[in-house]
C-alpha cells in the first residue's frame, strides 16, 4: 500500500491544525483544557499555505518537466555532514501539535542564534514523555510549551525524577503567557518534587548572569496591560542541590524564538526573549558538565541516613522555602568532625521548625537558603526566645547568595532590633582550632568576581548580653562541605575547614 508523500501529509496536517484552530474560539482539545478560564491565550492559527504562481488558476494543474538524469556522485564529491548533536527534546502531547507545537521554529531559531553568538552547533528533536530517556546525556535539555492545561501519569512523573537528579534540565514555557499551562507546570513540578518548592528565582541566581547579564527585561505590552509592571524576569524553578533542573517562565519566551507579532500577548520582548533562552542553555550546559565530573547522584531519601549518632544535636531550621539548599552537606560536615576529631562529645542531625516545641531541646541551630527567608511573626518570637537563653545559631548563604544575604541581616535585625554584626579578629579561635586557617580557596566563581585564588574566610558574629549567639558566613559552606560546589557559588572550596573550627567553637563556648 502506498503512503502519503511528505508534502502530501504536511498539507493535511496544516488543514487539520487549521479546523482546530478554527475552532478554538468556542473551545477545546479536551475536557477540562482551561480554554474557558481567566488568562487563557489562545495558540495563534498556523499559517495558510502559499498561494499557487500567479499566471495557474485555480483549477489547472501544472506538470513539471523533467529534469536531467541524475549523476553518479564521486568517492571525492563532499559528503553531507554528521548531523550535530541533540540538545533540545520538544515534549509531545497527544492532543496534536496546536498543543505543544504553536510556534514550530522557536527551538530552531534559538539553536540558529546560539550558534550565530557562540560557534556551537546543536540539534533538536521531538519526542513524547513515554520516548524520553532518563539519561540526560541521551536528551540535555527537554522542552514543553503550551496554552492548554496538562498532564503526566505516575510513570511519566517517576521518569522526569529520575532524570532530573541524574543531571537534566527542564523548561516549561506558558505559551504567549496563558495561565492554564502555567498553573499546570506548577501543580506537575509540586508532584514531581513535593519536598521541594517551586520558587521565583532571584535576580542574582547564576541563569540571569551565565551569558548575558540579565537585570531587567523588555515585556510586551500586553504583559503591562495585565497588571505586572516590574522589569525583572519572571522566571521560576526547581532547585536540588544548588542546580537548578527546572525553569518555568510565566511569560511567553516561544514567540521571541519564532517571533509572533502581536502586542497583546503576554510574552517577553523577541530581543529579551533570545537572551533568556541563551542563559538558560549556557547554565544548563555547565551544570551538566560539572555533574559528569562530579559523578554524584544525591538520593536525598537517604541522607538522613548520613548522620552519626551521638550527645550533641545540631537542627536544621525548615522554614517556608527553599531551607534545604544541599541534602547531605551538613551530615557529611558532622561525620567528618567526629572522624577527625578527639573530642568526646559527638554531633548528630536532625530537621524542625521554629515554632516546634522541641526547638529548646537542642542546644545549636543551622540556617541555610538560596534566595529569600522570610520568618513569621512567631518564628521571629521564638528565634529571639531561643536565642536570648543561650541557644545558638550556625548560618550561611548558600553559594554566597545575595539574596539570602539580605533577608539574613534583616531577619537578625527583627530578632535583636538595633544590633549590629561584629567581625571576628583573625587571632579568633575560630580560625585556630582545629584547623590554622589563613587563607581558603575560592571557588572559580569567588575567583573570577575578586581576582584571588586564595581568600581571607569572611564570617560575621551577632552577640547578645555580650555572649555569642549568632555565626553567620556570607560566602557558601555547604557545597565545599559536600565536596562539590557548583560552578556559580561563591564560596570555598575547602570550608570543610572552616565547618569544623565553627563546630570546635560550638563546643568550647
């Protein structure tokens, strides 16, 4: 039997698309689409095909020549050339493309620029969650873009766990800024990772600055007519382990790849678009990289395992966000004081909230985020509670986040108004026992912003009634404690040593 020839099944398909598109204005692809909802944006009508040559009506059929016979290629004639490796994986649905496929160029588009901008040369493809391997190196970076609401069966969602910790990045994109997808993303990232939130990625996250610097953005007016006036990119993600594996963007990136000329949708201006869309490669890419070479997969189910038993309890503070920045950093840090150390006490982890009862049960307090902390009215009460009989607490900023930064110094101010931090001598103990510590090594990025291999360790102690309450590291910890610091933080990566002597300091306090 014979098949269709492409260009016959490309046809069909576009008069397809085009009835469905025709009738969206009532409608649906299926029950429940969110196509009747507030902010849905409908996917544009694909576009009709070229008229016939101008001097053939209608109904006249022209029958070409032929052409001359075809020559015999020589062994030296020049091959076609390798086809380049895959980067991005566009995300099918079921539904037909009018639901993952409105703007059938933008990855294209964007590959054509990154390599126009860059010199590297990557392909895409097309595949459905059921085609997807859970080994990135197969598909780096998956792509899924829509208007519609959609959805994922439990194998899919254990699939895209899977390969998000082993290394993959995904972007989700709500087409011309439609809610329903975007709500959609947000409800499938919370059940793909319900243990981590989904957060609006601060302004000085790495993806915002692995390429182009990325401070503010030029919207559509549309976007403005909606009511969101701010000029700062709005893009969220899930963060595990310092990496952020997925983007969501609440804006429409698709229609600045495959421009879309329309004012009213809700999408980024086509220039914002295209650096957008090369940062969020160029991070992907070196995040990727480093896992390869890192070689490490946390399975943080497990890392409570980690932790020693012990005299001594150490809690990590869960507030509202992203309160645990690395799985096992803190349990490695623990281990490795009780190994290297002869002291008799012995520290072990565990997990509470401020406002849990058990919080003055433990004698220290550990404190970590990437982007902003915001403590309740009762968690700023029973810190300064806790803090006041002589409890005390161990903080950093996660891979030296700024964000974080900020939002520590003012939760210290609403927990000790009028205070102000005190920087330790460098004859402190601190930096003494166990560990004699001059210098520390900056990681690549520390390097590169202050143009020194080996750095001076910067810490920050809040004192109450004269006694040391607070130990706070602007510069990320947790990274160097797991051995593997991402490429963006701002950190050490030998604070190993710096953990221990703030532990020792714990101790002899």
């Amino acid at each position: 039997m014979r098949t269709a020839s492409p260009c016959l099944r490309r046809c069909a398909t576009s008069l397809c698309l085009a009835l469905l598109a025709g009738s969206l204005g009532a409608g649906i692809i299926f029950d429940g689409d969110g196509s009747g909802e507030p902010g849905f944006v409908a996917p544009p009508r694909p576009k009709p095909p070229p008229p016939p040559p101008a001097n053939i009506s209608g109904g006249e059929t022209l029958i070409p020549y032929p052409g001359p016979p075809a020559q015999p290629q020589s062994r030296s004639e020049k091959k076609n050339p390798p086809r380049p490796p895959v980067m991005f994986t566009k995300l099918k649905s079921e539904y037909g493309e009018i639901d993952w496929n409105a703007r059938p160029n933008d990855l294209s588009n964007l590959l054509n620029a990154l390599k126009a901008m860059a010199d590297v040369n990557y392909d895409c493809e097309n595949k459905t969650f059921a085609e997807i391997n859970p080994d990135p190196e197969q598909n780096p970076i998956l792509y899924r873009s829509g208007h519609f609401h959609w959805h994922l069966n439990a194998r899919d969602k254990a699939t895209l766990r899977e390969y998000l910790l082993r290394g993959g990045t995904l972007i989700l994109n709500a087409g011309m800024g439609s809610k329903p997808f975007y709500d959609s993303a947000l409800r499938i990232m919370g059940e793909v990772f319900p243990e981590t939130p989904v957060q609006r990625l601060a302004p000085d996250h790495a993806v915002f600055h692995a390429y182009y610097d990325i401070d503010q953005v030029q919207y559509r007016p549309g976007v403005r007519a909606s009511g969101y006036t701010s000029n700062e990119p709005w893009i969220e993600g899930v963060t595990i382990d310092c990496r952020t594996v997925c983007f969501i963007s609440r804006f429409g990136m698709e229609s600045g790849w495959d421009p879309y000329e329309d004012d009213n949708i809700l999408a980024y201006a086509p220039e914002s678009a295209q650096r957008l869309g090369m940062n969020i490669v160029s991070y992907a890419s070196t995040i990727q990289n480093w896992t390869k070479q890192v070689a490490k997969r946390v399975k943080y189910e497990d890392a409570a395992d980690v932790s020693t038993a012990g005299s001594m309890t150490i809690a990590q503070v869960i507030y509202e966000g992203e309160w645990k920045t690395r799985h096992v950093g803190l349990s490695m840090l623990l281990k490795e004081f009780n190994r290297k150390t002869e002291v008799p006490v012995k520290f072990a982890g565990r997990e509470l909230r401020l406002t849990d009862p058990a919080l003055f049960d433990v004698p220290v307090l550990y404190l970590t985020g990437h982007d902003t902390l915001k403590l309740s009215a009762a968690e700023i009460t029973a810190l300064r509670a806790y803090l006041s009989g002589g409890g005390m607490l161990v903080a950093e900023a996660c891979c030296g986040r700024q964000a974080f930064d900020r939002a520590f110094r003012d939760v210290m101010s609403a927990v000790f108004p009028g205070s102000t931090p005190e920087t330790p001598p460098r004859n402190h103990a601190v930096f003494a026992i166990p560990n004699a510590i001059r210098h520390l090594t900056a990681t690549d990025a520390l390097r590169q912003a202050g143009g020194q291999s080996m750095v001076e360790p910067e810490l920050l102690f809040w004192k109450h009634e004269g006694h040391l309450a607070v130990v706070y590291s602007p510069r990320g910890l947790a990274g160097g404690w797991e051995l593997a610091p991402i490429p963006y933080s701002l950190g050490y990566t030998d604070s190993l040593l710096l953990g221990e002597n703030i532990l020792m300091l714990v101790l002899t306090r």
